[in-house]
C-alpha cells in the first residue's frame, strides 16, 4: 500500500551534491504498479537527525518504465513526513545506493531557510518508483536532468498525484497513476537532537568578524583523515514559479564555473561567501573565527557546520545559525496617552517582522496601552531575532492639589481641586458617614491645570462627616491611596 504524502510547495528539482557509491544493478523483471517490491536495506536502525546513513535497493524499479524517479522520505513518530531525497534511474529502472539524511535547520536545495524539527522515536522510510510522465513533468517544470545515482532533494506537491489531475477536484481519482513500483517500508528510529553550534554577533556586518565554536561533537568515526568544515551561505526567498533552466532542455550557461566545488566536497554550497576547513581532534573542533568579506551582500545567511569523512562526503551536518548581515537601529520611544511608537532604521535589506507586522526599513512599530513593552524584531526570511529590547515611557506625575473644603450653602460636602501634575487623572471625592465605609460621591476627569469643585450629599445639621479626595491616575478605576487629602466637615444646627 502506498502512503501518500502532502508536501507543500511546487517541484523544483536542483542537483545536490552526492554522487553514490556502487555499481548499476542488474536488470529487474518486469513488475506491475500494483506489485510491491521488498524493503530497502538501511545501514543504521537508528539514527540522530543530520547524520548520514545509506539506504540500498533490493531491486530497480521496472524495466518496462523505462527512466523513473525515485522518491525517498521519512515519516516521524508524529506522523510528519519529511523529503529526503530524489533520484533518477538508469534507462532500466536501475538505482543505486543513496547516501540520506534526516534533515536538520539550514538552507533547503533552493537556498529558502527551513526548520524541518524531525521528531524522536519510530519511524519509517518509504520509497516509490515514479514513471517516465513524472520524469518529464519534473524537467518540464524546472528540474534539470540527473545522472543514475546522483541524489537530488525536491518539493513536490503533491509527490504522488496523478500528474493530470485537477489540484481543486477533491475526488482527484487514481492517485497512482504515475506510481510503478512502491518499496516495503523500514522502519528507522530518530533519536536526540541535532548537533548545534553557537555563532556570536548574529548580527553583523561586511567586513566583521564572528565566532563560531561546536556545542556537540561530530558523529563518531573511526576515519582518521574526518575533517570538518564550515561555510556562510546566502538564504534566499524562492519564488514558487522559478525554474531551473532555460525552457530549451538545457541549462542557462550561466554559473558554470561556480559548480567547481573540487577540493570542498560533494556537497560544499558554491554560493558560499565563507568555506574553511576545521580540523578534528575526538570528533571536536576548536572555536573559529570567521571573517565576512568586505564586499558581501547584505541580507539573510546560515553558517553551516558539516563534518566529513576521508572521501569528503557529509558524515553529519549540525543544525544551522541564521545570521543577517546588515544593522537595525531602535530609535527612543515616543510617548503619548494612547500608547508608544518606535522607529527603525538600518542597512539590513530583507522585510522584517514584530508581532503580527511585516516591515521594511525604515519602519514605526506602536505599542498600545501604558506599557512597558518587548520590542522584538525577526527575519522574515529565517525567524532570527535580530533585536529584543525593553521600551517603556517615562511615569507620569499625577497630582491633585486641594485648595478649599467645607459646605455649600445647602449644606453639601464640596472640595475644590486642581490638577497641578503633568498628565490627566480623574479626582474622586469620598465621604463616610459615622460608622461606615467611604463612598465615592462625585467624579471629575480633570486635564492638566484644570480646577473643579466636587460636591456631595447634603450633612444633616448638627452632624459631622469625614470626607477625602482621592487620584485615579489613568482614570480606569484604579485609585491611588498614596494620594489623597482627608478632612471633616460638621454642619450647625
């Protein structure tokens, strides 16, 4: 039976770096979509994401279909189904090993930052044979052509709809069509968490330098020639319509020089603007410095730390670092009575977010209420905070001022009050008759300078009464004790 998989995005299919290892397989019978082949086999039966481990086929897929994809993922403990890889076949359907591994935070195949959070415990993986429809639709639509062998990652979506299937029909119909041949799962266990690394200054500019030192150590390895090695790489915002070549079968002639990666690895990124050797000693590698060329480009970048064996390939990849090239300055708040704003400037070219809001620099962030507030800004493009800050206005002075209490001429309590502070508040007048609790008799929001008389119930004559008045300082309720004037008023007979 065939798991399908949903997998957002558009196919773009770009060559990766791996070229497996091991000769063509033989010829397989001809088998029909229906069938089911047996499981892979795995290297490991349990693995930590970004470590490497090998899968091999037991058979080809069909000979009759000539030139196939071969899909490979991986669903989780929690049912999440991640993309590890896609291969092209031979004319026969043959294929080889694949060098695989579950994906960690960094740059997928298209340059975009994903943060794929693999979760722990059981899993499996499943492989399907695609046919040749599949193929062309894949190279029609971006994919440029791979050798027999040669891994390469895609988003595809759906991977295994029917490719003349209407994406707005919920009764697509036969979802196999283009399935030749599925694998038997295997099961394979994730376990822990990637390796990370810490980079300083995940802010910073052309020409600075930052540290980058390892948290964990590489995966164990008996090759005495393992090396590290650590590279800066520009994130990119992939348009879902790009494609990979000119339209013609062939590729645009541009960036040839670019692939050489010789000396770097299978699979060093090209695009680079940092790629240094580390050395291991236990499986460790000291703290780095890493200088940024002077004339990079401003924007969004992952530092990349990979370790390698004898031949150069990944034996394992920590979790990337974010790092944003450019500067974002907070300028002081500016308070009023509804709330704060803030204003940003900078150098740093990619839209930003705080909260909810997409920015561009320049940009105002507000802030409602009194305050204080987390100003907090991100990328876009990776989710980093770029900057985190405390903003508060200062504290108004509240104050209220009582001139003159007593009586008026009918013999109600009446205060006269002035707000002689430097924000408005409301002034609240109290009184409590004998052996009761006081209550508020009169209310005035007054603005600053302003001056009111507060008036209450009339005192019967020859009684007495306490009274006070009282400051709500942002005029919702909230009274404070701390400012008040009592006083008592007796009414004659």
């Amino acid at each position: 039976m065939i798991r399908r998989v949903l997998v957002t995005g558009t196919i773009t299919l770009t060559t990766v770096l791996i070229t497996t290892a091991g000769s063509a397989l033989a010829a397989p019978a001809p088998l029909r979509a229906a069938d089911t082949a047996a499981a892979p086999e795995l290297s490991v039966q349990t693995v930590r994401p970004g470590t490497s481990f090998t899968l091999s086929p037991p058979t080809g897929c069909p000979s009759s279909s000539g030139e196939q994809v071969v899909y490979i993922s991986y669903t989780d403990s929690e049912d999440t189904t991640h993309q590890l890889a896609s291969m092209t076949t031979d004319e026969l359907g043959n294929w080889s090993t694949a060098r695989l591994r579950l994906p960690v935070a960094g740059l997928d195949d298209a340059g975009a930052w994903d943060e794929p959070e693999v979760a722990t415990g059981p899993g499996t993986v499943d492989v399907t044979c695609l046919n040749s429809d599949f193929v062309a639709a894949v190279k029609s639509r971006g994919g440029s052509s791979v050798m027999p062998g040669q891994v390469r990652r895609a988003v595809i979506d759906p991977p295994l709809r029917g490719l003349e299937d209407d994406p707005e029909d919920p009764d697509p119909g036969e979802d196999d069509e283009n399935v030749t041949l599925s694998y038997e799962t295997v099961p394979l266990t994730a376990v822990g968490n990637p390796a990370r690394i810490k980079v300083t200054n995940v802010v910073a500019k052309p020409g600075d330098t930052i540290s980058v030192a390892p948290v964990d150590v590489c995966a164990a390895s008996a090759d005495p020639a393992a090396s590290a090695r650590v590279e800066v790489s520009p994130a990119m915002s992939v348009p879902d319509d790009e494609g990979g070549d000119d339209g013609e079968g062939g590729d645009d002639g541009e960036g040839d020089e670019e692939e050489d990666v010789s000396g770097l690895g299978a699979e060093a990124d090209p695009d680079a603007i940092v790629s240094l050797p580390l050395e291991l000693t236990g499986g460790t590698w000291p703290a780095t410095q890493l200088k940024i060329p002077a004339d990079a480009e401003l924007g969004d970048y992952a530092v990349t730390v990979d370790c390698l064996d004898s031949a150069q390939e990944v034996s394992s990849r920590y979790e990337a670092v974010p790092l944003a090239l450019g500067t974002i300055n907070a300028a002081a708040a500016v308070c009023s009575a509804k709330g704060a704003t803030v204003r940003l400037s900078g150098s740093y070219p990619s839209a930003l977010t705080s909260g909810d809001d997409e920015l561009e620099l320049p940009a105002t962030v507000r802030f409602k209420g009194s305050g204080p507030w987390t100003l907090r800004v991100d990328s876009a493009l990776t989710g980093a905070a770029l900057l985190k800050q405390k903003v508060a206005c200062p504290e108004p002075d509240y104050e209220l001022t009582v001139s003159k209490t007593g009586l008026s001429a009918s013999g109600a309590v009446r205060a006269r009050v002035c707000n002689t502070g430097d924000a408005s508040a409301r002034a609240l007048l109290q009184v409590a008759a004998k052996g009761k609790k006081f209550a508020t008799v009169d209310r005035e929001l007054l603005g600053v300078d302003d001056c009111s008389w507060l008036t209450g119930s009339k005192v019967k004559k020859g009684s007495s009464v306490r009274a006070r008045v009282l400051i709500d300082p942002e005029g919702k309720g909230s009274t404070d004790q701390d400012v008040e004037h009592t006083f008592n008023v007796r009414r004659p007979e």
